[in-house]
C-alpha cells in the first residue's frame, strides 16, 4: 500500500522526523511514498504577495530535493487529502503536528474522513524544538511566564535531528502545477532548505559573535531566518544542536545563550497560543477600558497613516514602508510600530495584527499574535502596559545616524542624525527637500508625550 507524507510547515527533507517515518514504513511494507503539498485556498487568499512568492520558490526548491517526485494539488485539504488516500488505496499519511487553531481543528477533520477509508493521520514531530504542551510545571499546569518556561525548557532538552530519509521510494503522482511566485519588488532571500541552511552556517561563522552588541540595530547581526523556520525550511533542533557544537572561539558562551533564548520564545508563544487559542483574536488580560480604544472614522484613519508609513514620525514611518516593500521588519522595528499604533493611536492590537500576518513573509499565527500581545501588555508574559515606547527616542539610539530612515523615507534623505529622527525641529529655510518629484513628509499626527499621558490615564481606569 501507498504512504503519504503530507508536506505543511516542514519544506525539507533533513531532520524531518514525519517524512523520514514516512519513508521507513514504505520500506518495511514494499511500497512508495507520495510527498504531497496540498494548496489551500484558505491560506493562499490570506498571505501577502511576498510570502506567496516565498512559499511558491520553496515549494520549486522541495520539488528538485525531491528528484520532481513534489505532488500539488490545489483545494481544502479535509476533502483532497481524503480523495487522495482513496485513490491509491493508501493507508496512512504522515504529517508534522500542526498546533496552531486552524491547523488542529483541519487535522481533526482530515482524521475523521480518513477514518471512514480506514485510513489514518500520523502526527510525528512538530515545528518546535520542544512541542507545545510537553513543558509544565511540577503540578502539570502550564507556563504563564517565560523566564521559568525558559529555564524548563532548557531542562527538558530536545531530541537530535532526525536522519534524513535514504533511498525514498517516491511514487511516480498525478500532480497539478507548482504555483507560480508572484510578481513582486520586494527583494526576497533565496527560498528552500538548502539556502536557509547556507545562510545558517555563514551567520554562525561571520555574524553571530556581533550578535548582542548589534541585535537592535536594523540591518545588523539577524539570522535572517524567520521565513526559513516559519516554513520549515530549517528545524530549530538543527539550530540547537549546531549552537551546542560551536567553540568559544566562534561565539562566546553568553552569545549562544541569548541567541538561544530567542528560540525559546518561539516555543513559548506557540505553547501559550496551544493552550488559549482564543489568544489569536483576543487579549488574555484587560488592560483599558473599552472605551479608551479608537473607533470608527478615528480608527481607520490611524490605521492608514500607520500602515503607509504616514505618521509623521521617521522611525515609525521607515518600518512601515519597508514591511510594505519587502514583508520584512525588523524585530525592534515591530516593537515601536506595534506600541505606536496600540499606545500612541490607540488602535485595538487585533488590527495591527491583521496587518503584518498580510505582509510579513515570516508571518506565523503564534508569534506574530503573541508578540503584539506582549507589546500590548495583554499576553500571558508582556511588557507592561505603562511601558510606551517613545518612536524618536528609540530611533536615535537605534538608528544615531539616520542611516535606515534615509534608507525608507526618502522624503528625508537629505538630513541625518538627530535631524532624521526630529524633522519637525529644523529650520524651514534648511529642510528643502531633495527632490520635488517627493511628496512633503507628513507633519506628526500626534503629540506623543500626550498620547503616553493618556495611555496611562486609561490604565489607571482600567477595572472602572
């Protein structure tokens, strides 16, 4: 009988534990396995350009690791997924675990159906080096914050990286055509397993030993490799074990430990999100009155200067327009733009939310959720709500020189440094711009150090 591995959240063929069970159990019973992708409609309409045309180069990439054996078909999975099983009389199909709100209540679905052909779904392994769920507490509750989930984690461990599978008997499949990337002008990286390892091991060689002194600073000393983990183009388990091999002479120990820790917040969120899905549409603590959010005409208006990078204050401005231009923000970027549009317009965290999983191409349920609840100081572990980041403040420690707001706001080209930064303080006579084919920068939609008053007005009232 056929095996099906069912290709989702996991687009490689090293250290994947699903599709090498898939691989040894057609061994054992003689026959082939069929690497299947399915496209579904449900998540194709959601994403942004940028990452549908990830997605469609990393499946091209699968498909050639794979010898062109990659079978697309195009549809919902509870039904193509079934369809499939019956007709080639398969008898199980091996997935990744999906742990995410979707993803579980498709495999629920997908498992029943599969069930009436006397077929089954096989979950083995999942997206995280420590699966959702399996880091507790001594009385089996879970974690609400992270330092001591942090220090769990670390005493659980994680199994090594699965071998990859040898000699795969892939099934000669009927498949639709791999889709095609969009057209975009966004700059995207290289897409597939192979470059996000190369881009893994040069970061370990050349940029990881930076990585503390410059991980704030846009352009400096990321990984890159958000895309590459959110698509399992790379495991976190590689990562991990490639962290744990390197000497001090390539990273010191303190390096390795914070870099690390960021893969432990990956897990983080997605454990918090496993146990409150509800966390993907709704604040888990109440932090202001209903009525301190904006609405109607307020609130629309807010959210299109802030997501076309139109508010009049650079910092903001610069990572708005870049994630417009290439779905990529940098993560001290997502942190000010997040905590502007919550603290500063006071628009609901949900509609900032929306916004980055439709452009991001690293968009993930989990940690996109999860970190604009920590921002908002509604999460389960979040800044607390009385921390407001100030946008020029941030960019002048973050970017002294002006060089990234330059970059992305080309309306400011022509200043640098504290200028960049604070446009509204130069003389008239000295801020001509540099090119009259630009648009005047916008004028600052509002006074901060008001909006923070405000901000902390609202959460004093807050069980008012």
């Amino acid at each position: 009988m056929t095996t099906l591995h069912w290709f989702r959240r996991d687009l490689r063929v090293a250290d994947n534990p699903a599709l090498a069970a898939a691989s040894d159990a057609a061994r054992d019973a003689a026959s082939d396995v069929v690497p299947l992708f399915v496209l579904d409609p449900a998540l194709w309409a959601t994403a942004g350009v940028p990452r549908r045309s990830h997605l469609a180069r990393s499946l091209a990439r699968l498909d050639e690791a794979l010898g062109g054996a990659l079978v697309v078909r195009l549809g919902d999975p509870s039904e193509v997924v079934p369809a499939l099983v019956a007709e080639l009389d398969a008898e199980a199909v091996y997935v990744t675990a999906a742990l995410e709100p979707y993803g579980r209540r498709r495999d629920e679905q997908v498992a029943a159906r599969l069930g009436d052909l006397r077929a089954e779904l096989r979950p083995v392994g999942s997206p995280y080096a420590v699966s959702p769920g399996r880091v507790r507490k001594s009385d089996g509750d879970p974690y609400q914050v992270f330092t001591p989930f942090h220090r769990a984690w670390l005493d659980h461990g994680w199994r090594a990286p699965a071998a990859a599978p040898q000699d795969s008997p892939w099934a000669d499949v009927r498949s639709d055509p791999l889709p095609e990337p969009p057209e975009t002008s966004a700059d995207l990286p290289p897409a597939g397993e192979k470059a996000a390892l190369g881009r893994w091991h040069d970061f370990l060689a050349d940029e990881l030993v930076h990585y503390v002194e410059d991980r704030d600073v846009p352009g400096r000393a990321t990984s890159g490799l958000s895309t590459a983990l959110k698509w399992g183009e790379i495991h976190p388990r590689t990562m991990l074990r490639d962290l744990a091999q390197l000497d001090a002479n390539t990273a010191p120990p303190e390096v390795v430990a914070a870099y690390r820790r960021q893969l432990a917040w990956r897990d983080f969120h997605a454990d918090v999100l496993f146990h409150h899905p509800s966390a993907r549409t709704r604040s888990l603590k109440r932090v202001v009155p209903d009525d301190a959010w904006a609405t109607g005409t307020e609130e629309s208006e807010a959210l299109e200067r802030w997501a076309t990078g139109t508010t009049g204050f650079p910092f903001v401005d610069a990572g708005m327009r870049e994630l417009l231009a290439t779905g990529r923000m940098h993560n001290r970027l997502r942190m000010v733009v997040a905590s502007f549009l919550v603290k500063d317009l006071h628009v609901r965290w949900q509609r900032g939310a929306e916004h980055f999983m439709r452009h991001l191409v690293d968009g993930d349920v989990a940690q996109n959720q999860l970190n604009w609840q920590w921002v908002a100081g509604t999460g389960r572990d979040a800044a607390p709500y009385f921390r407001v980041f100030n946008p020029v403040t941030q960019g002048l420690k973050f970017d002294p020189d002006g060089t990234y707001v330059r970059r992305w706001v080309p309306e400011l080209r022509h200043l640098s440094g504290k200028s960049a930064h604070e446009p509204w303080k130069v003389p008239d006579d000295l801020f001509a711009a540099p090119d009259p084919a630009l648009p005047a920068y916008p004028e600052r939609m509002v006074d901060h150090a008001h909006e923070r008053e405000r901000t902390l007005e609202d959460f004093a009232r807050r069980d008012g």
